[in-house]
C-alpha cells in the first residue's frame, strides 16, 4: 500500500459486530465505539476523516453482503477500511489478519445459513485476498509506540466465519472500486507496478471479548494507535517514491 499524496483528509471507515448465538453484546463494537468518541485522533483532526458505522454489523452473511454493498456505495472515495471482530484470545491479546478466503465458510449465523456455495466457485473471486498495508512493519510500530504492555501479532487464520467473511468480502469490493486514489503520480513506474497488483487497504482486528471497560478501552487505545501508525506508514509523505509501499500484495 502507498504513501499517499493527497490534499483531502484521508477517509477510514470502521466497523464492528453485534450479538451472536453465544453473545450478548459484542466486545468488538464497543472498541469501535470507544474509539470513535474518545478524541485520540484530534492530532489528526485534519488528516483524517472517521467513518463509523453506528450500529453493531449483525452476524449474517447476507447482512454482511447487503452491508458493505451499501457502504462502498455511499462512500466510493475511502482510503482505508478497519473490521473488527472477537476471537477467544486472552486478555490484552489482538491479532490484525493477513489473509482471507473465498470458500469453507461451514458454521451457520444467527439465521442457520451459510454462505451460497456458487459463489464460492466463481471464476471471477479470486480464491484468497490479502491487505495491501504493510502489517510487520504496522505491527512493530505500534507495539514500539503504545504506552500499555499488549501482544499485537499478525494471523494468517481468520477463522472462516463472519470475521473472515466481511474481510474478504471487503478487500475484494475496494480492490474493484475505479476511483481509488483520484490523482495518482503520473510516473511509469507507477503505472507498471499498479497493473502487477492492486490496492487493499483493508484490515481486520481481532480483539479480546472481554466486556469490562479498562478492556473496552484498551482495545480503543489499540484501534487508534493502528490508524495514527497506518496514517504514518502510508499517508504522511507526498514523495512519489514512497508509492512503491502501495504494492504489497497481489492475487494469491
């Protein structure tokens, strides 16, 4: 993913779930929540515009569908996109995932259903995606720079349920959006390293499920302190070069 040159504040959509079969409330939605309404990012008041989606995603794979059709509608000029979602990790534990895939997606929602399985055999779905942000270098900054002692690791399991779901689902609808990075640097290196591989500026945090509020807002702590380091890594320079970043990942 590039250092983007841009003279607009740059565009983050956040998103988290709601209840499910086991759950009645959702740690992940209230990280997102916290976040959203703590003002750790007046630093980067004009940097950044927040986009928060104001109620938990429910977990349905045809909510999620219908959601992020919506969504990328409505806002076709994001930069960047953060999912979250809960995983059985201890406490002051988060996993940001590398990979996510097409098919397998067994386990039923809060509705029974899976997944149409003819989709899972489209030709035009490519069988994993990945985000183009560079994770090892977000991960090692943002353990470097956050005041509370937390394990931040990069996953290549995403659990092949909604988490994944709306993860792929996502980095597949940003990588097709036309408009992305409206003025690009007009220099042939640039040109031949966008036709090898294509943006996907899209992560998803694993968080803990814990409810309790120092949790709850070490999470937010946590979510925040990814956006200001992935602001850092790929959107504080206009230096041209620096869009060689951009290209971190292709079609697996």
């Amino acid at each position: 993913m590039p250092s983007i040159p841009t003279r607009r504040s740059i565009k983050i959509l956040l998103t988290g779930f709601g209840v499910s079969i086991v759950l009645e409330q959702n740690a992940s939605f209230e990280i997102v929540k916290r976040a959203s309404e703590s003002g750790g990012l007046e630093d980067l008041s004009s940097a950044v515009e927040l986009v928060v989606h104001p109620e938990p995603v429910r977990v349905s794979y045809r909510t999620v569908d219908e959601l992020l059709s919506r969504l990328y509608q409505i806002h076709p000029d994001l930069d960047l996109v953060i999912h979250t979602g809960i995983a059985h990790l201890p406490r002051a534990e988060f996993l940001l995932e590398k990979i996510a895939h097409r098919e397998h997606y067994k386990s039923p929602d809060v509705d029974g259903l899976v997944p149409d399985p003819s989709l899972s055999d489209s030709e035009t779905r490519p069988a994993s995606l990945s985000s183009s942000v560079m994770l090892d270098q977000l991960v090692e900054r943002v353990q470097d720079q956050i005041s509370q002692p937390i394990s931040l690791k990069v996953s290549e399991n995403a659990g092949r349920f909604l988490c994944e779901y709306i993860y792929y689902s996502s980095l597949l609808r940003f990588e097709k959006m036309t408009n992305f990075n409206p003025e690009p640097p007009s220099t042939s290196l640039f040109k031949i390293e966008a036709d090898r591989a294509r943006p996907r500026p899209v992560l998803f945090l694993h968080v803990p499920p814990f409810l309790d509020q120092a949790d709850i807002t070490l999470g937010s702590h946590v979510l925040l302190d990814i956006i200001h380091q992935v602001h850092a890594l790929h959107f504080s320079s206009s230096s041209d070069n620096l869009y060689k970043k951009f290209l971190g990942s292709s079609y697996d």
